[in-house]
C-alpha cells in the first residue's frame, strides 16, 4: 500500500514538473519572438521621434509658413505618430505613448509665442521632452543596460574635451 502511494506521488509530481518545464520552455520561446517584435516597433517609434522633431524644428523657426501651414504639416506629425502608437500599442508601454504624444503635441504653436523668454523655454520643454523619449526607448528596448553591461566587460575609457563638456552639460539636466 505505502509503495503504491509513492508511486503514485512520483507519477503525480512528474507531470506536475514536466507542465512546469513545458511552460517554462513556452514562455522562452514566446519572449524571444516577443522581444523581437517589440525592438522592431522602438527601433520605428525613435525614428518617428527623431524625424518629428527635425520637422519641429523647422515650423519653430521658418518664418515661410502661414499659421495654416505650420499646423498642417505639424499636425501630420503627431497624427502620424498616434496612428502608431494606437496599431502597436499592444508592443509598448503605456506611460512611454503618452510622453511621446505631450511632448508632440501644440509644437506648432510655439513659433507664435511674443515673449522671447516664454519661447525659449517651451523650446527647451519640447527638447527636453524629446531627449527623455529617446531614453525611455532605449530604456524600454534594454539597450541602455546593455551599453552599461558591455562598457562594465570591455573598461573603455574615453576621454576627449568634447566628452567632458557633454558629461558636464548631461549633468547640468539632470540625465
């Protein structure tokens, strides 16, 4: 009796451990697809990212455009990166999607501002907005352990007066 209560227990935790590794295995194949997924649609929100804000540079500063204009060709931007967002919203994170779209959104705006001050610094928000929306991405994808992990294996050390000033300037805002 007690030999058929063991074998029965081993029986039962053998198909306990064999579900176990079963998912385990799933799930690491799965991720690995996931992963890829996810790196693919980052890879195409920077790129998004990077080219609005060469277009926001120029609405901010062309004096060319009418009103019209700016908010047509800025409006296409943002559209363009919601429109993204919305379809690959299941692949990113929530709180990165809103960044990203406050940091789009009344760029275009920006241009008419009267009082220098005043301008310069939502020009300076809209840039410090995008520069954290760059980090978070590279920050969402693993990228940015993975520098610190490779600069920890490889000990390089570079040094020049132009990385000195941008370490210091890196400082000065705080990331």
């Amino acid at each position: 009796m007690l030999t058929a209560i063991i074998g029965l227990i081993g029986v039962l935790f053998g198909v306990v451990l064999n579900e176990y590794f079963r998912r385990r295995s799933r799930i690491e194949v799965y991720s690995k697809e996931v992963f890829q997924k996810r790196l693919s649609v980052y890879e195409e929100l920077y790129q998004k990212m990077e080219g609005g804000f060469l277009i926001a540079r120029d609405i901010i500063e062309n004096a060319d455009y009418s009103k019209d204009q700016r908010h047509k060709i800025w409006s296409e931007v943002v559209m363009n990166v919601a429109m993204f967002t919305d379809e690959n919203g299941l692949y990113l994170n929530e709180n990165l999607i809103v960044h990203c779209m406050m940091t789009l959104i009344g760029v275009e705006d920006i241009y008419y501002i009267n009082d220098a001050e005043e301008k310069k610094k939502q020009i300076k928000k809209f840039g410090q907005g995008y520069a954290n929306a760059k980090r978070m991405i590279r920050k969402e994808t693993g990228l940015e352990a993975l520098d610190k992990l490779f600069g920890s294996i490889s000990k390089a050390k570079h040094d020049s007066d132009y990385i000195a000033y941008f370490q210091r300037r890196k400082k000065e805002f705080g990331k």
